[in-house]
C-alpha cells in the first residue's frame, strides 16, 4: 500500500456519495476503502485499521426522525467506545452535509464527548436548497483540513442545513475558540444573507470542528470540487483548480508526516 492515509468511507442506509468521496481522498495521494456501514456496527474494532474516517452526504435512513440521526443513534450506541478511541488517537474525521448532520447529532462536535450541543435543522427558505456558494476560511481555526486556505466556492444541495447552537454561550465559545472553521459569504465579503447563506445558519456558519481541529463537519461539498470542469463557470476561467479538493490534500499531507 502506499502513502499512510488509509481512509474508512461510509457507504449504505441512504449514503449516496461514497464514490465521489473516495475518488478525492485517492486524488489527493491517499488510500480510501468504501464500506457498508453495516460492518462497521457488527464489528467497530474494524475502525482500527484506520487513520481518517469519512461519513459522506447523502440522505441516510431517509432522514428519518430528522436527518442523520438515525445513523447517529446507532454508531453511538454500536460503536461509540471505538468511535471515541479513534478520535483520542489523533486520526481525523470529516462529516460532509448529512455527515456533518451525523457529527453534531451523535455528539462528535464541536466537543467529542457524545453529548449533543448543536444541531443542524430545515433550511430557512423552507425548500430543498441546490447551488454553488463563497466561503470565506476562517484562517485562525485549529482546522487541519482548511489549512492555508482563505475563500473558496463549493456546491451545496440539502433540505436540512441549518446550523443552530443549543445556546448563545455555545455560539460565543465557537467563535471564542475559532471552531467556525468556515462561514457563506456574500459579495460584499460579509457572511451573507440568503441565497448566498442558502439555509439560515447562525452567523453564516457552514462548517465546525473541534478544538484539536481533527474533526470537521461542513454542510458544502468538496468531494464535489475535484476538478476544474466540476465549477459551472470553468470555461470562463473561474475552475482553473478543483479547490475542493485541497481540503483533502490538506488531511492526507497531515496524515503523511503524523503517520
């Protein structure tokens, strides 16, 4: 095998980006493996062999009771000992739009601890939200993902992706601390109001991590952003690079000198 970043992609129950996620991880130099959830809960020590564990978008169990957390309630409760050793360990984690959705349920962010703080709710418009938006970095994040980078643009597509902190200490601590690693802006380089914050999230926010900045959950998709024709206006020039991906670039350069 080669390179250290062996990367653990969920797949099943409603995922439907599995594909995408690990063509990112492989393009970006590391090694993905797609798995069935399934597997994960008959036999959690399987995690182990892993250094980076991603839980890709998609619409798992239906959204059901609300989205991801059914898939929250049975990782927690199947594999939250493992789930938690992984986490200690230093290997990384990233929850993308109902992955992210699955993080904050399950309790993973913005404090690993299995204790819910934030939650992730419908789009203030009411309606099912598909469109590319501007994201501004926060640069002073301990976010190993978003390292280096400062605005980029990526698609968006769910129904359920508003970002809520349980309290306004809860916000206050975020930003405290800098775990709003990315927030939507709008032309005028604010954080946005709707369409350029496409679902209503407290302060723009799009994506959190934890303090280590190990685990990150965003509702955007840079899976998505692989290559410079996947942007709507690469022919003009604005898709030179598939920006997505350096979130990717990022974790596996990290993985390579940690591992």
């Amino acid at each position: 095998m080669v390179g250290k970043t062996n990367a653990l992609v969920l797949n099943g129950y409603g995922i439907n980006c599995p594909v995408e996620t690990a063509y990112a991880v492989k393009e970006a130099g590391g090694n993905a493996e797609i798995m069935h959830v399934s597997r994960i809960l008959e036999s959690p020590p399987i995690l182990e062999k892993y250094n980076f564990l991603v839980i890709p978008g998609g619409f798992s169990f239906g959204d059901d009771i609300g989205s991801g957390k059914v898939l929250a309630n049975r990782l927690r409760h199947k594999a939250g000992k493992e789930l938690q050793e992984f986490i200690n360990s230093g290997k990384l984690v990233l929850g993308i739009c109902n992955g992210f959705q699955v993080l904050v349920k399950m309790g993973l962010l913005p404090e690993p601890d299995f204790r819910q703080r934030v939650t992730i709710t419908y789009n203030e418009s009411g309606k099912f939200e598909d469109r590319w938006v501007r994201l501004k970095i926060n640069e002073r994040s301990p976010c190993i993902f978003t390292r280096e980078l400062g605005e980029i643009e990526l698609p968006v597509r769910h129904g359920e992706g508003r970002f809520i902190p349980g309290t306004g200490e809860m916000l206050e601590e975020i930003m405290k601390d800098n775990l709003n690693v990315m927030q939507y802006t709008g032309p005028d380089g604010g954080q946005g109001r709707y369409p350029w914050n496409p679902n209503g999230s407290v302060r723009g926010i799009a994506g959190i991590c934890d303090k280590s900045g190990q685990t990150l959950g965003m509702m955007p998709h840079p899976e998505a952003y692989n290559h410079r024709t996947n942007h709507p206006c690469w022919a003009g020039g604005r898709g030179s690079t598939g920006r997505g991906i350096s979130l990717f670039r990022n974790a596996v350069s990290y993985l390579e000198q940690e591992w």
